[in-house]
C-alpha cells in the first residue's frame, strides 16, 4: 500500500509544474525531519504550543504531497495537543515511521 | 488562464517552506511579484518598510501568528486598507471566520489549489484599485481632512440626516461670455477660476461636491461636522470673491473678460451621503436647504449683490462679518417668505 495518494500528487505535479516537482520535495524533505524534532523536543519539555505547531506543519505539508496516512496522523497529535493532552503513547514513533516511507516514496517521484 | 490582469506587489508569509514556495511560485508564474516571509514579525518589518498589494497570511506561525500581524495592520493607518487573504488549512474554519470578522479580505485553504488562488488574489487586487482610484477621486473634491474622515469611516451608501450649510455659485452671464471668446480661452479661465474657488472652498472646511458647468455646490460641515459651519461658509464666499478680484485684475491686465459671480448659502438640515453605486459613487446632499440655496443664489442676479445668505445661515454668523437684511422674499416652489441678508464684501477686512 502506497503512502502517497497518486491524484493528489500528480495533481500537485501538474499545478506547479513537472519541472519545480523537484525542488518542492526536496523542500519537504529538508523541513520535515525538523518538524519532527521539534516535537521530540517539545515533548520532552512538555511544550504543548510548540508540539501543536510542528504537528499542524507536518499535517498541512504531508496533505499536499497526498500522504494522506502521515497527514490524519500528524492530524491526531495537533488536536491531542490542542487539547492540552501529551500523553501521545507511541504515536511519535509511528508518525517518524510513516514519514520514513513518505520519504523513500517522494525521492523516486522527484523526476 | 490568460485573463487580463495587472501585476501586484505580494508578500507571502508563512513558517513553512513549502508553502512559502508552493504559494510563490503560483503567483509568480502569474506575472506577480511575490516577497515571502517566515513569520508575524518580519513579516510586519517588511510591510513597515516597503509597499505591498495585498498580503497571504498563514495563521499558525511562531514569534507573532497571522491574527496578531492582522490586528497590527488594522491598527495602524498605513497598513489598515492593506487587503489581507488568510490562508489556512480546511480544519482551522473557526479561526479564518475569526480572522474574517476581523477585517481580513479573503481567505484560502491549504494545500491550495493555483486557480482558486489566482481568482481571490485578482479579485482582492482588484478591488483595491478601485479603492485607490475612489480615494484619489475623493482627494481631489475635497480637503486631506474631509478625505482622511470619509476614509475612515468607509464609503458606505448610507444617508444621513446632518445640519450643514449648502452653497451655490455660479458665473454670471457666462453663455455671453463663452460665445465671445475662444473656446479653449473659455475652458483655461474656467480651470483658473475652479482652482480659486476650490481653495477658498477647502481652506475653510468646505468641500466641492458638484460642478456644472460655470456653477459649483459646495457644502459645509459633512462629511465632517463644524459647529460653526455657518460662518465657514460665508468666509469662505468672501475669500471666493476676494480671490475672484486679483483674478479679474489679471485677466484686465491681460485684455480678457473678468468674471463676476454670484453665491448664496443656506443652512439646515440635510440629507447627506453617498449616492450611487459601489463602483462610482460622489457625496452629496439633498433637501430643502439645497433647493433653498440654490434659489438665493439665482436671486443675487435678480438684486444684483454677490453674497446672499438665509436667516439660518446668518444667526450664527459672528459680528465681525457684516450683513444687511433685506426682508422676506417668497421663492419659487416655497409656501413661506424667508428672510434673506446679504453679506457686506468688505467685511473680511474688518
């Protein structure tokens, strides 16, 4: 099962253009791993705010390349934290693996 | 799409790359020019120092979020007309119509899609040429405080009921002299004479609302209120007629016709506001005292005297200024008799 939904992304692709594709993923992977760190770390310092934001990054950035799943799951941890709540579990974990593939998938789509 | 369009100043503001560059280069292939920003505070910098059409503004970003950089802007004179489209994803609903009721002009979800955001970008900048053009407009009929008020207030079509004084004046016997002269003789003496009476008009308070041919109606204290309205009016006829003298010295100097005119005020309540539509509006004003002072000024033809001014007009009129009475006159289209003064030109040299 693909992580990238391939209407979203071809449509993405047509919008911007297949020659800027390219320098948009690699955008995406430049700032991904970021957002992810910062919620590690905010975690940790039980930085409600700040966790919410890089969620809400993460959410808006993996709904435009159509990672649909990475997207309900960054979704998931924005309201948890919404609502003051970061007893996440492992959900962390299981957002850095999904964004793991998303990566691996977005690398072979640049061209 | 090749729809015609003129490119704008934008700036993008969002904390996320993607989107700064999705959003960019949307616009940008559009033939805008696009600045970005990475967060409220630079981005309120950069506003601060250069100038912008129209602002895209993410709501979550770090340092100032996109409500706090909106009620800047709101606050602040430069930046209040700025249109604002917030862009946000589809599950922040509450906070866009937040942002919306606000002041925001637009808004746009996130991912987004390019046509959408080209029509709502379009259409802002569109709008907000209108609103130049209506400000540059309304600057030329009026003083920077008149425009600044309406402004302020908004170019709502709404009436209201306002006391003011209404003045007329009008050239007198200008066919005869337009057909003795050379017609763009007659349209640069016009020029000069507007331009006088505009600035006797403005410099008291008074704004030109209509111009017909060789007569003007001007009106004083709307759309800003003066307590003493009455007497702005009339010093202002004087200074009219002051200027009018240096210019029919001139115009003697250089062998051409001199000017004479006539004006006459009326004060009261009246009608006031925006009429027409929202593309091409102009202030004015209806009512009784209108058509009241336009039939005074038409009567200083008939008794050969410059200034004339009803009896509202002349019981706030402080003693400095000069007037005689000159009784009750019965006006065409009125039931009653209304007392009617003229003011002494020579009074503004007391």
């Amino acid at each position: 099962m693909p992580e990238i939904d391939k209407a979203t992304f071809d449509e993405l692709k047509q919008m911007s253009g297949a020659d800027f594709i390219g320098e948009l993923i690699d955008a995406f992977l430049d700032d991904a791993p970021n957002m992810i760190q910062n919620m590690q770390t905010a975690l940790s310092a039980k930085d409600v705010e700040s966790f919410r934001r890089n969620a809400h990054s993460l959410k808006s950035n993996a709904n435009t390349f159509g990672a649909t799943r990475l997207g309900v799951l960054a979704k998931e941890l924005e309201f948890m934290a919404k609502e003051n709540n970061l007893d996440i579990g492992n959900r962390l974990e299981v957002v850095k693996d999904a964004y793991d593939k998303v990566a691996e998938e977005l690398k072979g789509m640049r061209s | 799409m090749t729809s015609t369009h003129e490119p704008g100043r934008l700036l993008v503001v969002d904390d996320n790359k993607v989107n700064r560059i999705l959003l960019s280069r949307g616009l940008e292939q559009y033939g805008h020019i696009v600045e970005t920003a990475e967060n409220g505070k630079q981005a309120l910098e950069m506003l601060k120092r250069g100038e912008y059409d129209l602002v895209l503004l993410d709501i979550e970003m770090p340092e100032m979020n996109g409500y706090q950089v909106l009620e800047a802007c709101l606050q602040d004179a430069e930046l209040r007309d700025l249109p604002i489209i917030m862009t946000s994803s589809l599950d922040e609903l509450d906070s866009v119509v937040k942002c919306i009721e606000l002041g925001a002009e637009d808004y746009l979800n996130k991912p987004v899609n390019y046509v959408l955001l080209r029509a709502r970008v379009n259409a802002s900048l569109e709008k907000k040429r209108l609103r130049d053009e209506q400000r540059k407009l309304i600057r030329t009929f009026t003083t920077k405080e008149v425009a600044d008020e309406l402004l302020k207030t908004g170019f709502s079509l709404r009436g209201n009921f306002v006391n003011a004084s209404v003045m007329f004046a009008d050239i007198r016997s200008f066919t005869a002299l337009a057909e003795s002269q050379p017609p763009d003789e007659i349209i640069e003496m016009l020029n000069d004479y507007y331009a006088l009476m505009f600035d006797a008009i403005t410099s008291h308070g008074g704004s030109v609302n209509q111009m017909m041919g060789d007569g003007l109606m001007a009106i004083f204290g709307a759309p800003v209120y003066y307590e003493d309205h009455s007497e702005r009016a009339v010093r202002a006829a004087l200074e009219m007629l002051e200027l009018l003298d240096g210019f029919n010295q001139s115009q003697v100097a250089q062998n051409k016709s001199q000017i004479k005119i006539g004006i006459g005020v009326a004060s009261g309540q009246v009608i006031a506001g925006f009429t027409g539509t929202q593309h091409r509006a102009m202030y004015t004003c209806i009512g009784d005292t209108v058509n009241l002072a336009a039939r005074i000024e038409d009567y200083t033809k008939s008794i050969d005297q410059s200034i004339l001014i009803d009896s509202y007009t002349y019981k706030d009129l402080p003693d400095s200024i000069k007037t005689q009475p000159l009784g009750p006159v019965v006006f065409k289209g009125k039931s009653v008799s209304i007392d009617v003064y003229s003011v002494e030109t020579d009074s503004h040299k007391a």
